[in-house]
C-alpha cells in the first residue's frame, strides 16, 4: 500500500509532463527520428489511466534506444490529449496524421478510438491499441473493414464469455444487477455480459447507466440493493468506478462485485479496506503472472514509479513494443509496409502470450478471471482464447 501511496502522489506531476509533452509541436521532431503518433487522454475521466499507460510507452521507448533505437534511428513519440472525448480524439488524429506520424497508438477511450479508426484508414497510417474494449471496434476492423487498426487486448465479448463460463461452474452468483457509464464502453460490456448470462444460469435483475463524472451513486446504489442481487457487474472508468466503489462503502454495501472492475490502481484502498471480498473481474493483465519478462517490467515500473504496473501501463509497453518490432521487421518506415509486417508480427507479450493478429486484427488471446479475497487480489484462471 506504502508503494501504491508513493507512485499516485507522483500522479499529478506526471501529469504535468504528460501534457506538455502533448504539446511538441510538430517541427520538433527529429528528421532522423522515427516519430510515433499518441492519442491520449491526459485529462478528462481517464487522465489517471493515461498517465500509467504513458508510463509503458516511455519505458518501451526507452529500452528501445537504449539498444541503438528502430532501423537505426531513434524513437519518439508525439502525443495530443484526446480527452476521452470523440470529438477531440478525431482533433488529434487529424493533427497526428499531419505531422506525418509513421503509426498511431491508443486511442484508450472505445468511443475516441472508434471516432478515431475511419481517419487513419483514409490516411493510411497503423492504429494499435492495448485498452479500448468494445465489441464494435473487433466488427469494424480486419479484413474487408477497417484494415489499418490493431487491438492487442481482449474485447469486451471475450472477457464477459470467459467471466459467464467461470460464474457457470459452481459460483453462488446467479442474480446479478448491470451498472454502466453512458458510453461505447459501458454499453457495451454491459451487453456483453448480458449476452452470455442467460446461457450460463445467471439471471439480470437491473440495468443502469450514468453519465461519465457522475457525481453521487446513492440513489443508483439503493435503487439496485432493492433488487437483491448476488453481485453488481461494473463497467465504468477508472474515477467513475472509485467513486462508485467508496459510495458502497459509505452506505456499508456488502454486495460483491463482477464484470470489469480494476483489481489494482486506485481500487487497492478500497480492496485493502475490505470493500470488495468475494467480487470476481475478467481482466487482461497481472503483474502477479509469473513470467521472466512480466517480473523484469514490474521490476522497472517499481524502479521508476515505485508502484507495481497496472492495465494500461502494460498496454502501453507491450503496444509500442510491438509497433516498433513491425517497423524493425518492415524494414521500413513506410506506413503501408508496417502494417504489412503488423499483420505478420510474431509477437510474445511479457505474460507469455502469442500476439498474432487474426481476421480481424484482433490479438488479445489472454484472459485473467481475478478475484478479491482477505483483501488480496489472487488470479483465480487463465483462460487463453482460440483463434
């Protein structure tokens, strides 16, 4: 807790540098340089997430040219603040793809990367993303849709199939009540997970959404302790969900929690303090994955941010990881080879996952089931996807 306590005071500072990062212009960059383009919500609902992801671009970047950069060169990143916003991710691809950026990663938010998928496809230029988790974005990219946009993470559909399948198998919970944000992300982890409850025994007994920044969940929160139900499935960012998660403390609710809460982050206080035994999230990332490559990330993020990596800061390293293996494996800086070779990449992300792209571009093939227990955070399954 003492670690988690140093690196989120450190929050507000990283802020600070992220944003004017944002802010290089384009003329700053190197012209020997290989310039990668980032869409990021450094303010807004998912500021605090971003600053973590940032953190695992950084450090792939830095490992990068400590070994003599890509092709050569060294790498930068040019980055602008999409605010989770759709309109203001669809801003920042536009001046991304203006400054000649040679790929893009993030966009983070599924709303500001879904705005953001049809612009790079007519400029023709790599989107990779280790975050954004709707359904909608597997439909629309791939072959015969949207051919220039990757996804490294599972979506939402694979998360709540692998959750439905764990909850079939002997658990308690058989009534459960949706809570969601307003957004594509929301709404569609919620329909997700509606999806596959019936087909696995458990039944919904409510369905809410709210704005994003919500602020106060108690008349939401008695409106759905009425219903009785054996959990709540969320699916909120990151300050929504704590928010959400201390009003359920104040109230002194004891309903656990399911769907996809963050079984790290900001959420540890509350898990340390005993507000979330018994809850169960499908996830995409722990640190507690016992692999060389997984203990040596932990290491540096411990090293540098003096806290264990979460999500996003995974998401971050193993998506600008594997966008700088395509362009070594291109050859080239050319934006048409790179996804060529993004299409072909054999890649193994630091948990020991296969990232190969299929049909449609998807490569997430991992599945953490996490669940909360004496306030510990324990991996209960792996569940690796087929092809």
């Amino acid at each position: 807790m003492e670690n988690f306590r140093k690196g989120n005071g450190m929050l507000i500072r990283a802020l600070a540098a992220a944003i004017g990062l944002s802010l290089i212009p384009p003329a700053a960059a190197n012209a020997q340089s290989i310039v990668i383009g980032a869409s990021v919500p450094d303010t807004g609902p998912a500021a605090t997430p971003a600053i973590w992801q940032r953190w695992g671009y950084q450090i792939a970047l830095d490992e990068a040219n400590a070994k003599g950069g890509v092709l050569g060169k060294k790498v930068e990143m040019l980055a602008y603040d999409n605010r989770c916003n759709p309109s203001e991710a669809v801003n920042v691809a536009n001046k991304l793809i203006e400054a000649k950026v040679v790929a893009i990663v993030g966009a983070h938010c599924s709303s500001a990367t879904l705005a953001t998928m049809p612009l790079v496809a007519a400029a023709k230029i790599p989107l990779v993303d280790g975050v954004a988790s709707s359904p909608k974005i597997t439909e629309l990219s791939g072959v015969g849709r949207n051919e220039w946009t990757f996804r490294i993470n599972p979506s939402d559909d694979d998360m709540m199939e692998a959750l439905g399948a764990y909850l079939g198998q002997g658990s308690k919970i058989k009534r459960v009540a949706i809570l969601g944000e307003d957004t594509d992300f929301g709404r569609g982890g919620a329909a997700a997970f509606a999806a596959v409850a019936k087909k696995n025994g458990v039944e919904i007994v409510s369905t809410d959404f709210h704005p994003q920044s919500y602020p106060d969940f108690t008349s939401l929160l008695t409106r759905i302790q009425q219903t009785k139900p054996d959990a709540i499935a969320l699916f909120q960012l990151a300050g929504d969900q704590l928010n959400f998660l201390r009003n359920a403390m104040q109230l002194g609710v004891k309903i656990p929690y399911i769907g996809r809460f963050d079984p790290g982050g900001n959420n540890l206080q509350i898990i340390q303090a005993g507000g979330m035994e018994g809850s169960i999230t499908a996830w995409t990332y722990s640190y507690l994955i016992d692999t060389p490559a997984n203990k040596a990330f932990a290491a540096e993020v411990e090293k540098l941010h003096k806290t264990t990596p979460v999500l996003q800061t995974w998401a971050g390293y193993d998506a600008m990881r594997l966008l700088l293996k395509a362009i070594g494996d291109a050859g080239s800086t050319d934006p048409t080879a790179i996804r060529g070779a993004l299409k072909n990449v054999d890649f193994t992300n630091v948990m020991g996952a296969s990232v190969k792209f299929d049909n449609h571009n998807q490569g997430g093939k991992l599945v953490l089931i996490e669940g909360v227990a004496d306030k510990t955070v324990k991996i209960l399954k792996e569940v690796s996807l087929s092809n």
